[in-house]
C-alpha cells in the first residue's frame, strides 16, 4: 500500500508540473511520516549527506565546471569553425558538420543540455538558412545534444555506476569507454535521419523555387588550421580517457584535471577567458552542480524506501514469475524507459528503476555494462521526448520556436535513436568489445 501511495504522489505532482526533485522528496517523504511517523522525518539529513557526499560524485560539480569554463573558451565556436570548413562544402554539409560538432562538444562537455546550448545558438540559424524549418532544424540540434550523456566523460555514467554498485561491482572507467561505440551508433543514426529530412526540405524548396546556401570548399590549408586551432579542445577527452585508462588519476581526478587544462587553455592559449568572466562562470557552475545534487539527495530518499520496503525484491519475484526470457524483459524494459524518460530526468530515473530493474536483469544473465549501456541510451532519447525533454526546452529558448512546435520535427531522429537502443539490448557485444580490448 505504502508503495502505491509513494508512486501515485509522485507522478500526482509530476503531472501538476512541480518540478522533479520536490516531487520525487514530497512523496519519500509523506510515505515516511505515514510508515514511521514524525520521528522518521530525524533520517533525512543522513540519507542525503550519505547520498552525495561519495568521492566518486565530486567528479560531478568538476566536469560541470569544466564544461561552463569551456564555453567561456571559445572551444564550441572553435569546434563549428573546424566542423565547417571540413564538411560544410559536401551534399548534406550543414547536417554533417551539426552531427560532428555535437558529437565533439559532447565528449568535452558530458551533458546533453550543455551540448544543444552551445551548438544551438550558431548551428540553428545555420540549418535555417540552409533550407531546414525552423522546428526541424531545432529537432536535429536536441537531438544531437542527446549524444552528451553517452559519449565520455558522461555524468549520467557517473551517477550509473554509484548506484549499480549496490548490486555488482562496476567500473565507471569501464562504463565511460562502452559508451564510445554506441554514441558513434547513435551519432551515424542521427545523420542518416536528418539527410532523409535535408531531402525533403529540398524537394520543398524545389517546388517553391528556394535556394539553399552553398559553400564552397575550402583549401586545405584553411581546414588545417582550423583543425589546429580545434585540437586544444579535442583532446579534452584524449586526456581524460587516456589517464582514467592508464591508471594515472581516477575520474574524479579527470574533472579536476578537465577543469585546470580548460582554464589553461582559456587564459593562454584561445585568451577569450578572462578574470572578469571567472564570478560569472563560478556562479553557473555552482547552480548547475546544486540542483543535479539536490536531485541525487531526495531521489536517495525515494530509492531508501524502495529498499527498506522491499519493493525490489518483491518487483523481481513478481516479474521472473511473468517471464525469465532475457529478450522479452529487455523489451519490457526499453518500454519503461522510453515512458519515463519522457516525464523524468536521467538522474532521477537512475535512482527510481536502478534498484528496480537491475536486480531483475542480473538474475536473467544481462551483462552490468549492457545494462548502463542501455539505461543511458533509454534515458538519453527522453531527453528530446515531449512532454519534459530538456533539450527540447533548451533548443526552444535558443531558437525562439515553441517546444509544441520542435516536437513536430523529432520523429525521424526519435525512431533513429530506438533503433540503436535495440541494437544496444541485444547485442552486448557493442557495448562491451571495445573495453574488453582494452583491458577494462
């Protein structure tokens, strides 16, 4: 009963547009005063100290810093320049170098909405000129954005493994390089997709007798330089990868290493960052880092009285007595997370289904990295999801076209990206090949 109470306050106040971290609190909450009465209410502080004051999770506020650093560094607009002048010449150019440079900033960055901030505001009004709607170019750059909680170094991965280490030990290591290939999946997906709408705005600029902006390629020389003046930014992710894998420093110690070599290059290198801008870049960071924390603290609440319920427990026993074919619970499980993706942040959903699901798919033989794997790329599609896509909000703000409107344009890139969750779900080997040669 307790249970059905939790969920039914929580998806009340989800569906009245509180926002996630009061709902997901409100309802841990109430269901503790009506279990334990007042004197619960004396466990809360060290629940949600002990929910983020992990060493893992300070790699969090750094990479968030990090990426706020970079965007003051020029790097995006570095990136796109490259991205331009390598691919902005060829059929389909535009699309190409939105894809490339998304995926690019979303190795740097590590955050979905981080990414279509900073692509948006140039590569939107790009894709506009260049024959795309309005809507549907500012459905391309959501979607892309998608890309930046799957590619390395992923907070969501963080978070991931944080929580699936009360079931089976994993690696964030591990999870951050099994993202490699499925974010390439998804970024080749995402292409093949926005070209099939770049013919069609075409056909429809054909018939309304409308010339797309064509750019002429650049010399080689130009591209090389671009390249150069990219690279700073591009290795980001090398360095990062390169020393969790190589065992110099732990992801933790990547984001304070992220953070240094962003403020490195900023004030010596590009010179765009200035001290003046430090408050400023602090002060983002610090609120971006406080509400993903406060999100962690209460969802921990929510995820405590799952445990202590037994909910879990009795959720696996209930389903393996439905089914223990591994095929259809995959299935099962895609479906729930493409629903609750659509209403709920990838944190928050972390927290909630981690201790739902994972137990469930670990006694069926689904391999843990399959599982992160595949959660992440489930979540990161609700990204872009109406009715709580965050990118879709992002995007909105950018382009000035209502979020109502971008939804009509994110078909093609929602049925591209399913594709590849399915892909992920059933062939384990996407995920876990490239780690294990790797050796970790």
């Amino acid at each position: 009963m307790l249970t059905a109470i939790m969920f039914a306050i929580f998806f009340l106040l989800i569906f009245i547009n509180l926002p996630v971290a009061f709902s997901l609190g409100i309802a841990a909450i109430i269901v503790l005063l009506l279990d334990s009465g007042w004197s619960s209410l004396g466990l809360l502080p060290s629940i949600m100290y002990s929910s983020i004051s992990s060493f893992t999770l300070l790699a969090i506020p750094f990479f968030v810093l990090a990426g706020v650093i970079m965007g003051y560094s020029g790097i995006s607009n570095r990136l796109i320049d490259f991205a331009y002048l390598a691919f902005g010449h060829r059929k389909n150019g535009i699309v190409i170098v939105t894809i490339v440079a998304a995926f690019f900033f979303s190795a740097i960055s590590g955050s979905g909405p981080a990414t279509v901030a900073a692509m948006g505001a140039i590569l939107i009004p790009a894709l506009v000129k260049n024959g795309f709607k309005a809507h549907s170019a500012s459905a391309l750059v959501a979607s892309s954005g998608s890309l930046g909680i799957i590619l390395p170094p992923s907070i969501a991965f963080i978070v991931f493994g944080v929580i699936a280490s009360d079931f089976i030990s994993i690696s964030i290591g591990r999870l951050f390089i099994a993202g490699i290939v499925p974010g390439i999946l998804l970024a080749l997906s995402l292409l093949i997709a926005s070209m099939i709408v770049n013919k069609k705005n075409q056909q429809s600029q054909r018939e309304n007798e409308e010339i797309a902006i064509t750019v002429e390629k650049a010399p080689g020389v130009e591209v090389l330089k671009a390249f150069l003046k990219a690279s700073l930014g591009l290795l980001i992710p090398v360095i990062i990868l390169g020393g969790i894998y190589s065992g110099i420093f732990t992801p933790t110690e990547a984001a304070v290493v992220a953070v240094f070599y962003s403020l490195v290059v900023g004030f010596f290198f590009y010179r765009e960052l200035k001290l003046q801008h430090i408050p400023k870049i602090l002060v983002d960071a610090s609120v971006q880092s406080a509400v993903i924390m406060l999100i962690i603290g209460v969802a921990s609440l929510f995820s405590y009285i799952i445990t202590t319920q037994k909910i879990a427990a009795t959720m696996t026993s209930t389903i393996l007595q439905l089914t223990t074919n591994p095929l259809i619970l995959l299935l099962l499980v895609a479906v729930i997370l493409l629903i609750v993706g659509a209403f709920i942040d990838t944190i928050s959903a972390f927290y909630i289904f981690i201790p739902l699901l994972m137990p469930v798919l670990l006694e069926v033989g689904v391999d843990p990295t399959t599982i992160g794997v595949m959660m992440t790329v489930g979540l990161a599609i609700g990204l872009f999801t109406p009715p709580v896509g965050l990118n879709l909000f992002v995007a909105s703000g950018i382009s000035g076209v209502s979020s109502e409107s971008i939804v009509r344009g994110i078909g093609p890139y929602l049925i591209a990206s399913i594709l590849v969750l399915l892909l992920v779900m059933y062939f384990p080997a996407i995920s876990n090949t490239l780690p294990n040669l790797l050796g970790v």
